[in-house]
C-alpha cells in the first residue's frame, strides 16, 4: 500500500471520529469570518459610533482566536493520543518518525483545510443575518447588505495558517519524544485510575467546598458596606477570583469523589449495573481531567455573568432612563424650553410641563447612615446634595424641621446605606440648618443633571428652601437651577416629538435630555456587548462541550470490552444505556451546574451596578445556555448507544 493510499484509508476510517471536530472548526471559521468582515463593512461604518464598534468587534476576534487555537490543540492532543497504537505499529513496521509526521501533516492538512473553506462560505453566508443581528439588538437604522471581502478573507486565512502550523510543530514534538513502547502506553496512561480513597484527597475534597463558600460568601458582602475602599473592594474581587477558581479545582480533584464515595458506602459495596457504569466511571475520571473541568467551569461561568451583566443593563434601559429622567423631556433653560413647546404646539402635539427650582447645598449626612464610609472619595459630613421644595412634589408635606430624600436607588443603597432616621445639617454659604431626616423614596423627581453623580434630591419645607436659596454658594450651584420636564400626553406621538427635539439640536446639549434617546443610547453601547460576548460565549460552548465530547468518545472505546462482558452476562442495552445516561448527566450536569452556582453569586453581588432588572435576564440567558449545552449530553449518549449496540 502506497503513502497515499494509506493516507485514504486513514481518512476514511477516522472521519467518523472527526466529525464533530469538522463541525466546531467550521463553526469557529464561520464566526471569525463573520466577525472580521464586520469591521469592514461598510454599513457599519456608516453608523454612529461606528468606531468604537469596529474596535471592539477587532477585540472579540482576537479573544475567539485564542479560543480556536486552545480548542485546536486540545482537540488534537486527544485524536493523536488515541492514535498512539497506530503510530508505534507504522514505526515497528520500518515507517520512519518523519514519515509518520508526513501523513498525519496530509491528513490534518484536508480536514483542516476543508473544513476552513467550508467554514468561510459559512461565515459569508450568515454575515448578513449576523449584521441584521446586530443592528436589531442596538436600534441602529441601517440596511444590512450581503458584502465579500477580501481583507477579511485573507486574515482569516493568515490566522488560521497559524494555527495549523502551531498543531503541526506540536504533533512533530510528540511524534519525536515518543518510542515505540510509550507510544503503547499512552492510552492506558492518559486517565489516572485510583482505587480507594485516601485521607489526603478527603481533606483535599472538604477543602474544595469551603474554598466555594467562602468565595460566595465574600462575594455577597462585597457591596455591602463591608469594604469601604477601592483597595479593600479590589482586595476582596482579587480574593473571591482565586478563592473561587482554586475551589474549583479542589472540587473536581477531591469533592466530587468524596461526595460519590460516601454514596457508594452507603450500599455497602451492592451497586446496581447503571450505577458501576455512572459513579464508579466518574469517580475514577474526575480526577484527571480537574484542570480541564476547572477552565470549562470558570469560563463558562465567566459567559454566562457577563451574558446576564449585559442583557440586564440591556433590558432594563427603559427603567434606567425613566429613573434618570422622570418626564419625556428634561431642559434646564426656559428660552429653550419655550421653543421645544412652541414646535411641539405646532406640529399639535399635546404635552404637560413640569418646572422644579433646584439649589445645591452642603449636607452633613455622617449621623444617617447606616454604614461608615471612612476612606471612600466622598465625605459624609461634607456632601454637595440638591434640595427642592416641597411644594413641588406633591407626595410631601412637611414640616420646618424635617428633610425626605428622594431617588434613592438599589446602587446608592449598595455604596451609601441610610438609616431610617436620624440628624443632619444643610449648610448655605452661611447658615447652618439642623434637620430631622425622616426616611427615602425611590420615586424620581429631577433629571440626573442635578444628582451629582447619582446622589439623593433632598425635599424640605418651603420656607427653609427659600432660607437655603437666599445663601446659596455660588461655587458649587450648577449652570441651571431651574428643571423644566415636558411630558407628551399622547406617547403615540413620543417619536414624532423626539424627532423634533432632535431637529432642534437639544440633543447635542449635556444637560438637556430625552428618555427615549438615553434608553436608545443604553441599548445601542449594552446591545454591541451583548451581542460580542453571546457570540464568543457560544463558541466557547461549542468548543468546550466538544472537548468534553471527544473525552467521553476516548472513554467509550476503553470502556467497550467492559459493555461486551456485561452483555454477555445477560445486560441488555436498555440496563447499560440507564447507566451512561446517568453518567453522562455528571459528565455534562456536574460542570454545568457548578457555573452556573458560579455565575449566580458573581450577578448577585454586583447587577445592581447595570440596571434594575434581575431574575428574568439572568433566567433567560441561564435557560438558553443550559438547553445549548445539553445537545452535547444527548449526542454523547447517542454515541454510547452505538458502542453497547456493537459490543456484543
């Protein structure tokens, strides 16, 4: 037989195998091209904020990139190990080890190859739904065109080449390294087998779990009044980061069969057949592959926190906006306002207006709060807080001595907790008046140009107001005292009036605002984040789960003559296939579920600081990634049905 009839044959056997691989290179291939061809779309650079765009489509590239290439090598570790025999039978039949090097280049040659032509009409395919995709996400008005081009094709080539080229240098140092007896022990030595367990890895085990805890502990009580400074609060990020990850490879390397081995003591040595072939199967694989385990969980975990992060900011835009400007339109000059009302009037647009004096004063707040915050950049007993009268909200009626705040948000809670009572002191540039703090509402009343970065609006009676008002200091007033809201009666009309505050150029004036326009802008930045990071986390789940694939394919074919006894013995492939089952909902679950719990506690500490909406962003993106990630599972026990079905 020739070299290149050998080099046939060997594909044509091993295409079976290499299926999924094909399928997760195209893929991969598919949405780097699709993403490299973004940038150089013209439709995207015809859009606002095309630049920034551009940048980070360029970032998210490179990040794929490093995932392809890890996958690749992995990937291919795992097919050259398997083919250890057949390389050491080529070398005892007087193959030389460059020869061997020479077919196994073809042969990853046209399956690398095909599949990245293949997957470059893919990408060229779909860049205009891609494009279409992500226009609809950030609310850009744009036509989406089906465009080639060559810029982009050439890179993905150079790229790719590369990657080639790094698989090749390591399949010919192993080919090198290895002789003809390791070449015949690589197999049986690629998963560490132990048959008991020792104190050590119980300790080891325990560990792992309280490593977890702790880090989810930490995590909760990061924003809460706990850490105080940017060095504390990045101190405790730092240590919940490695507390976390070392946990989690603790937990793969010892928790797992501590937990599994207290089970199986538990029958006391009487197993039924599913549960040899699902415990004691991932009792002793576990262990091994813990590193492995450990970087699929924490990325994982890592996709799905800022998938969720994203899309919570994302949903909740309409929310943030109407708490950043409480009516359709906010405008702090009256000349201005009146021409906004006079074309609104024009074109019979219906509207009602709102007009609320602010002034800004000193507030000693340290007595309130409910937490100290010695050591962050601003000072309680010396805040620049805004202060309106009472008689413009018409919830508030109070007296001389007592001060409501408003607009206190879950964010302000998190970095400045108030109590529900206590002192405070509201400073013009002479006078000093002692209050009575009588609690908080959340209900906004002024648009954020007056907050300060977020702050509470202090509401007091009228009389002390215009006290404040006569002693003001000059210093710390903004440009504008005055909030001038504008709300459209008939929301039918909201576009057609935000058009026109558009024709009229307010928009390009800070501190003149437009709900529709912020809740746009939020989308439009949130929507491209989401959008590259739900494309590099589904890459990552296709790469990933493929990798956990090729693993249960390598088990399967060791584990084939144990299937052949136990049908022998009278098992049908019913009473096997309960037991991969099981299996496989360890091998794919234990992962799964571990980053999910992950991300979990990572969103929960943190999602405050993106919008308002919780619970239904993080299930949907939770519901989605674990559906995508079962197809794997399913497909792993359908390639077991395969192996009982010819054991026998």
């Amino acid at each position: 037989m020739s070299i290149n009839q050998l080099i046939t044959q060997n594909l044509k056997s091993n295409i079976k195998h290499y299926y999924l691989y094909m399928f997760a290179l195209m893929f991969s291939v598919a949405l780097y091209f699709a993403f490299v061809t973004l940038q150089y779309d013209p439709a995207l650079d015809q859009t606002k904020g095309s630049i920034k765009g551009a940048a980070s489509i360029r970032a998210a590239s490179i990040l794929l990139v490093a995932i392809v290439a890890i996958f690749n090598l992995y990937a291919n570790n795992i097919f050259v190990k398997r083919r250890s025999k057949e390389i050491g039978l080529l070398q005892l039949i007087g193959m030389t080890k460059t020869a061997i090097f020479r077919i196994l280049s073809v042969e990853n040659f046209v399956l690398y190859f095909g599949s990245l032509i293949v997957g470059t009409f893919i990408g060229f395919s779909v860049s205009k739904l891609i494009l279409m995709i992500l226009f609809q996400i950030t609310g850009i008005k744009a036509a989406a065109s089906l465009h080639f081009s060559m810029q982009a094709l050439s890179q993905t080539l150079v790229v790719f080449s590369a990657v080639y080229l790094l698989i090749m240098l390591v399949n010919y140092i192993f080919i090198k390294r290895q002789s003809i007896l390791s070449l015949f022990r690589v197999s049986t030595s690629a998963e560490v087998k132990v048959k008991s367990l020792s104190t050590s890895e119980a300790i080891i085990g325990v560990v792992g779990l309280l490593l977890i805890l702790l880090g989810y502990y930490v995590s909760s009580k990061l924003f809460s009044g706990d850490f105080m400074t940017m060095v504390a609060i990045f101190s405790a990020m730092i240590f919940i980061l490695a507390s976390v990850i070392i946990g989690t490879y603790l937990f793969y390397k010892g928790s797992v069969w501590l937990i599994l081995n207290v089970i199986r003591r538990r029958k006391n040595g009487y197993l039924h057949v599913r549960e040899v072939l699902s415990l004691s199967s991932i009792m002793f694989r576990m262990k091994s592959n813990a590193l492995l385990l450990t970087v699929i969980t924490t990325i994982s975990a890592l996709s799905i926190a800022l998938l969720s992060l994203s899309y919570i900011s994302y949903y909740s835009a309409e929310k943030t906006a109407l708490n950043s400007v409480p009516a359709h339109f906010a405008i702090t000059n009256v000349e201005d306002a009146n021409k906004f009302k006079a074309a609104l009037d024009d074109s019979q647009i219906k509207h009602k207006d709102t007009a609320i004096e602010v002034v800004q004063v000193k507030a000693n707040l340290k007595e309130i709060l409910a937490s100290n915050m010695e050591g962050l950049i601003l000072d309680p007993s010396n805040m620049t807080i805004p202060v309106i009268s009472d008689k413009d909200v018409p919830f508030a009626d109070l007296t001389a001595e007592q001060t409501l705040f408003t607009g206190t948000n879950d964010m302000l809670q998190k970095f400045m907790s108030l109590k529900d009572s206590g002192q405070i002191q509201l400073s013009g540039q002479h006078v000093v008046i002692p209050q009575t703090y009588v609690g908080s509402r959340k209900q906004y009343i002024v648009s954020w140009y007056f907050s300060n970065g977020g702050l509470p609006v202090a509401i007091v009676d009228d009389s002390v107001f215009k006290r404040l008002k006569q002693d003001i200091d000059p210093a710390i007033q903004k440009e504008s005292s005055l909030y001038l809201g504008i709300d459209i009666e008939n929301e039918a009309k909201l576009l057609e009036a935000n058009q026109i505050f558009h024709e009229l150029g307010f928009d390009q004036n800070r501190s003149y605002d437009s709900r529709q326009n912020m809740a746009n802008d939020q989308k439009n930045r949130m929507g491209l984040i989401m959008f590259i990071v739900g494309f590099l986390g589904l890459t990552f789940l296709i790469t990933s789960d493929c990798i956990l694939y090729f693993k249960q394919m390598d088990e399967s074919e060791d584990e084939k003559p144990t299937y052949t006894i136990l049908r022998k013995l009278g098992f049908t492939q019913d009473d096997l296939l309960k037991g991969i089952q099981l299996k496989q909902i360890f091998n794919f679950g234990i992962p799964l579920v571990v980053g999910l719990i992950h991300s979990y506690f990572a969103i929960q500490s943190g999602w405050f600081l993106f919008g308002a909406e919780l619970w239904t962003p993080m299930i949907i993106v939770m519901v989605l990634y674990t559906v995508l990630y079962s197809i794997f599972g399913i497909l792993s026990v359908l390639h077991y049905k395969k192996v009982i079905r010819k054991a026998l």
